[in-house]
C-alpha cells in the first residue's frame, strides 16, 4: 500500500509519543518518569495475555473435604454467570440519539498475536458483535468507522444508522490489510469534522481503539484535544498494547473513559461498556424537540423505485414529508433528511430512562427462607445441604429485589438486568409501581 | 431409499421437543361479566384439553402454565414455589387418567381455585380493569431462559401462548415492549388468543414483532378449535401450513399530548417522548428545550396546542403511547 505517498507531505516530521508506564490504573503525573514496579505487578492477579504463565486449567480446581470437586465448579460457574458490574440505576438524563465514530488502529502493530488469533482479527470480529447489539439498544442512533494506517486517517463508512452497512464494510478485504504507523490526530480530526454537523441534541462520541503504542501526526495533539473539548465530543480509548500517556490524556480530558485490554474476554468487556447511552454530563441545553417522522409501510401492486438504493421494491415505507419510498426504517430521508422511526423503536429504548434496580445478594445465613427462584422456579440449593466451610467461600446464588422483596436466582439476576429490563415480582404486585417506573 | 430415510432423519431432528408456556388470563371481572359469550370453568375445559393435547403431541413436549390475575401473576404449573401437603393427596394415580394430563390438569385447576377464593388483595382503581399481563409474560420469558440455559443440546423450542380477555392497561406499556424485544432477541414467538373484546394493541404488536400469530375466535364458544387449529402447531410444523395471519398492524405513533396519531411528530431527544407541536418545556421530563425550530405549521399548532394541554401524560401512565 505504497500509494499514499504524495499525501504524506500533509503530515509534518512525526511526532512521536512513546507508552510510559507499563501498567494500567498507574496513577503518575505526567512528566513523571515511570517505572514499573515488578515486585506489585506480582500481586496483580490480572496480568496481560503476553506475560500470562503457562496455564494449568486443573490448578485451579481443588477438592474439597470431602474429596468432591462439585461444589468449587459450582461456585467458578457461579462467579463467570454473576460477572457483571452493578449498574448504575439513578434515574439521570441519557444522551439515547447518539453519534459514534469508531476508530480503529490498522496499524503493523495490530498484527501482533498477544490478543488471540490477532489483535485486527479479534477487534473486526468483536466489532461485529458489537455493532449489532449498539443498534440493538440505540436504535435511533448512528455510528461511523475510520480506519487509520500509514500515517492517515480514512473513512470506512459514514455516519449512519444501519448496521447492516457497517458490517458488510467490516467483512471487506481490503479494510484488513494493515501498514506503517497510525495517526490519532488524523484519524480524530477526520472524526471531528464530521461531527461538528451533528445536531446538538445527539451525543457526539468517539471511540479509539489503538494497538500501537506510537501516533504519527502533522501538528499538535493538543490542539486537537482542546478542540475536541470546545465541540463537546466525549473521546473514550481502549488501548490493546499499554498505557500510553496521551490517549489517556485525551479520554480524560473529553470526560470519556479508558482502559487497557487485558486479555480476550476484558478486552470484550471494555468494547461493551460503550454500548449503554452515558449521562449527559454537560448542562449546556442541548435538548431539543426532534422532528421525527412516523411512515406506515406500503405495499404497492406495481413494483416502484425506492430513494435509498434506486431498486425496483413493492413494499417499503413512504416518507410522510416528501412521500418517497425507503427500504427500511429507522434511517434518514434521502430526499428531505427527515428522521423516520417507528414507535416500538423509540419503545426499545425506554428501558435505558427506567431501569432495574439492582439485586442485593443474601447471605447464606438468611438463606433458609427461599426454597426456589420466583422467576423461574428453580430449586435452591438448600443452605443445610451446604458445609459451613463451603458455605464461607462461595454465595448463597439467591438475589433479592428491594422493592418487592422476591428472590431470584443468579440467571434470573443476569437475565433480569441485561435482556429484560423488567423486575417480574414488582410487576406481579397488586400496586407496586412498575419496574422502576414512577407513575 | 437412504436418501428418503436421511432426509426423514434430517426433518426429524428439526422437529424437536417444544416448550409452550401457557399465559391465562384469569381476570374474574372480565371471565363473569354478565355479557360474557364464555365464563372461565367451561374455557378451562377446553384450554386443558388444548395444554393435554400439547403433551401428548410428543413425548418430551414440556408446558408451563401462569396465571396472569388481577394485581398478581402465579406459576400454576410446574409448581415447585409452595408445595402444599394437600396437593400431594390429590395427585394419586387414576386409572383411567393419563398420569402425566392428571398432574398438570390438577395442577392448573387446583391454582385458579386458590387465586379466585384468595381475599381479595387492595387494589388500586387502574388494577381493576386489567390483569398483569407484562408480569406473566416476564415470568415466562425468565422461566425459557433457564430452560434453554439447563438444556444443553439447545433442542427445545420455546413459545409463549398468550390466552386473553382483559384490555390493554396502559400502564404496562414499557414492561410489555421490554418483553417483546426480549422475546424477539432469544427467537421466542409470542402468540395470543384474544377470546374476546376490542383488540389488545399491545399484544398485537408482541405477535407482530415476534413474528407469533395474533388471532380473535369467530365465536369465543369454539375456543378449543380455534386453539386446536391455529395455535397447537409448533414452529416447525407451521411452515407447512397457511394459518391465519393478521392485517398490516398499525405502528403509527399517538402524541402524548393529545393522544393523535401523527405522520411527523415531534420528540424530546431525552425522553423519547412524542408531541404533536412544539412546546418549550417537556411534559415529560421537564427538560426546557433549546429553541423553537422555524416551521410555520409547527407555531401554529403550537399556539393551538399550548391552551390545551393540562395534564403531563409520562410514556408509563399515559393510554397507549404508540399506535392506537
């Protein structure tokens, strides 16, 4: 890919910035010299995939009293099954129409195998995933891809709301191929510049993912920050290889957040905390009333060109503004910009303004009073049935609603507050108000 | 002839055990209305007929049964909540009764009889007219997930059946969708049986999203051919038949201020709620918003509307939100 190079001009003698420390969650001011103490890296049970020993799976596990492995697997399902944090539950405002731009590093250094099979490979396949449950839980938002290599930054889709987009141009070949180093100042101000045309209402976000621990730019970074800021764009950073001092400069200074991959499955966790809308931070009034428009679907007897792929279709939804035929909803109008939804996809995100309370666990000593999980009516493992010694060293796996006081079990618990969104004891009172809904 | 037989085999292992999670609405002010065409003993004969004929369509077809009351929803099968030593005495086997039909038949009756004679819970006025329909579709959308979590073959099909006489209550709007965008997500689909009264608008959405089949008998008095033909069949089987399906459903949205159904309308980018014209404060939220947007119709109706508009509906408790 040696084609870009009458465009390297624009960028100006590489600036380099260098990973500082090793670690993550080192707090050090920034001039500071950092070394990395070895002796507290030992004392860290996290360790990164490249420095991880040699596994022994069977280490782990060890026999209790008498001599039965059951209870310890149990209580490792128990722990993976219950691995989630607890969720922020106030009810504050949240920025649901959101504009997300993704930039990935296509850099040489993505092709390292510290993350298995490669860190390009892992970050275009749990992109996928991720695109697919962002549009899931913000419907009504978009988002953009840029890719960044050899010292510029290029845009892989636009701005746009369908996914199907998205990742069809994340399975395209030719956006695999990686080279030379990346430029975050290319690739932000890329970004920038189509954000700033967003309207005020919706959030502006930008999400870097970087492998490469070096950045080549034409000018100050800074700068790019502090105009970043003045835009209101909220910057979060997933770092794959180390902490490097500047994005975790950016994603502080932009309010967004940072975090160093670990491994496969933290690198994934990290991904999907992005996909819940954040608080709205800001106190500028940038709410406004949206114009939206509601298109019913048509079936017309004759087959007729639609606005959006100029194809011969016989249903689709017809713009009630201009009354041109699009192919699919939620999307904008090609023909007057309208935003055109549906009521069930506006539906889809209520849960993020009422969402469940959070489970409080029972300890085992309070165990006894359940025998069997409200929802779904699994028994309870009975706490008599449990060895005291057992007993101290995992939970009881029963949660209980504060509001309505039922217990559930820890599948129930995760169900509950990832896919459902609804607390089925409170709903199952005669008056309680309704899954957090105050009415 | 191997091919034939493979291909059999390959059919055959389609055609997989089926989990039917059974949603009865048992509102007694609806089931003893006096202008009632069915009262509830003689529908539950015919739906423990339909739940018999479920069991014995295979040998691994598994049932759950849960009563959606006014102001409570119950498991009635299977029971493991409250073993009461009664039921125990009466579950001794029949000679004349298939063991398996005795048990759940028991089961689903015994539980109605508890719900009916219960003291009355203190309700709330709104509680009246409706059952906790989104409660006991929660309950079975969490009773699949374990059981498609507890079998790891990943063999068994789940589908809810909602049985229905109550009206939408509009409270539950957000509970129901946030099932129905559950249920579309784990591939459940949702059928409901309006046996009778004006069509459940929430629960037609559910059927439509989840691609179940939404459907009001003819003549409520032939429930059981309805449920028999329509609804028995599995998810394999129904694609080789041609069942009813229902007309386009109307997925417009209604302003929350007026309760109009509106082609553009206008909404609170942080509440989602919609309006029909601007106004500068959100009924909903109490978000103050930016500015007027410069549309000549909108600050026409805007002047209308600003005179009327006493009440501050929130998505929540405001009659249907979305389409009418």
């Amino acid at each position: 890919m040696g084609k870009h190079t009458e465009q390297r001009e624009q960028k100006a003698e590489a600036t380099t910035f260098m990973a500082t420390n090793g670690r993550r969650q080192v707090e050090k001011d920034d001039d500071d010299f950092v070394d990395v103490d070895d002796s507290s890296l030992q004392t860290n049970q996290a360790n990164y995939a490249w420095e991880e020993e040699y596994k022994r799976s069977w280490d782990v596990l060890q026999e209790d009293e008498h001599g039965s492995l059951a209870g310890v697997v149990n209580s490792l399902q128990k722990a993976a099954k219950r691995k989630r944090q607890l969720r922020d539950t106030d009810p504050i405002q949240r920025g649901i129409i959101r504009h997300l731009f993704i930039l990935i590093d296509l850099s040489n250094a993505m092709q390292e195998k510290d993350l298995r099979p490669s860190r390009l490979s892992l970050t275009f396949t749990y992109l996928e995933a991720f695109i697919a449950e962002y549009f899931d839980q913000n419907p009504i938002s978009q988002i953009g891809l840029i890719g960044t290599k050899d010292g510029l930054a290029e845009k892989l889709t636009e701005l746009s709301g369908n996914p199907t987009d998205h990742i069809k141009a994340l399975k395209m070949k030719k956006f695999m191929e990686t080279g030379g180093e990346p430029s975050l100042q290319n690739a932000l101000e890329l970004a920038r510049n189509s954000l700033i045309h967003v309207p005020a209402h919706g959030s502006r976000e930008i999400l870097v993912i970087m492998g490469s621990l070096t950045t080549t730019d034409p000018g100050n970074i800074h700068d790019t920050i502090a105009r970043l800021m003045q835009d209101n764009i909220r910057a979060s950073v997933i770092a794959l290889a180390a902490e490097v001092q500047v994005l975790k400069f950016l994603s502080t200074q932009t309010k967004g957040t940072f975090g160093v991959a670990m491994n496969e499955g933290h690198y994934r966790d990290l991904l999907f905390e992005v996909i819940p809308p954040t608080a709205i931070t800001t106190t500028k009034a940038s709410a406004n009333l949206v114009q939206m428009g509601f298109p019913a679907r048509c079936n017309d007897s004759a087959a007729t060109l639609c606005a959006c792929h100029g194809k011969l279709t016989l249903g689709g939804y017809k713009c009630p503004q201009c009354g041109s035929k699009l192919c699919d909803i939620p999307t904008e109008c090609d023909i007057c910009n309208l935003t055109l939804v549906s009521s069930p996809l506006l539906a889809r995100s209520y849960h993020h303004l009422f969402p469940v309370e959070n489970f409080v666990e029972v300890p085992w000593k309070d165990a006894a009073m359940t025998t069997a999980c409200f929802s779904c009516q699994k028994t309870f493992l009975s706490p008599h049935k449990v060895s005291v010694q057992l007993q101290s060293t995992t939970d009881a796996g029963r949660y209980q609603c504060k509001l309505c006081e039922k217990t559930f079990c820890t599948d129930c618990d995760v169900f509950i507050h990832d896919v459902l969104h609804n607390c089925p004891g409170c709903l199952s009172q005669p008056r309680r108000r309704a899954g957090g809904v105050i009415a | 002839m191997t091919s034939v037989i493979t291909s059999v085999c390959l059919l055959n292992y389609k055609d997989d055990s089926n989990l039917l999670v059974i949603v009865i609405d048992t509102n007694p002010f609806e089931w003893e209305h006096p202008s009632a065409p069915l009262k509830l003993n003689l529908a539950l004969k015919h739906i423990l007929a339909f739940m018999n004929a479920h069991l014995a369509g295979r040998h691994d077809n598994r049932l759950a049964v849960i009563a959606s009351h006014v102001g409570a929803s119950k498991f009635l099968y299977p029971t493991l909540n409250e073993p009461t030593p009664g039921s125990k005495v009466q579950t001794k086997k029949d000679a004349n009764v298939y063991q398996v039909f005795k048990v759940v038949n028991d089961a689903v009756l015994t539980g109605i009889a508890k719900l009916l004679q219960d003291p009355r819970p203190t309700l709330e006025e709104k509680d009246l007219g409706s059952s906790k329909i989104a409660a006991s579709l929660s309950l079975g959308l969490c009773y699949i997930n374990q059981a498609l979590k507890s079998d790891g073959m990943g063999h068994v099909k789940p589908r809810i059946l909602v049985l229905t006489v109550s009206p939408d209550s509009s409270s539950d709007y957000i509970p129901i969708m946030n099932c129905i965008f559950s249920a579309q997500k784990a591939n459940i689909p949702i059928d409901v049986c309006k046996i009778w009264g004006e069509d459940a608008v929430f629960l037609q959405q559910a059927a439509h999203i989840t691609e179940g089949i939404y459907m009001r008998p003819d003549d409520p008095r032939g429930l059981l051919q309805t449920l028999m033909f329509s609804f028995l069949p599995d998810m394999f089987s129904r694609s080789y038949l041609h069942l009813p399906g229902q007309d386009e459903v109307d997925f417009r949205a209604a302003c929350f201020c007026h309760k109009r159904i509106v082609d553009i309308g206008f909404v609170c980018s942080v509440c989602l709620s919609i309006f029909c014209s601007f106004s500068p404060v959100c009924s909903t939220c109490r978000t103050k918003f930016a500015f007027q947007p410069l549309l000549p119709s909108a600050r026409r109706l805007g002047a209308k509307a600003g005179a009327s508009n006493p009440g501050s509906p929130r998505p929540s408790s405001s009659s249907t939100p979305s389409a009418s």
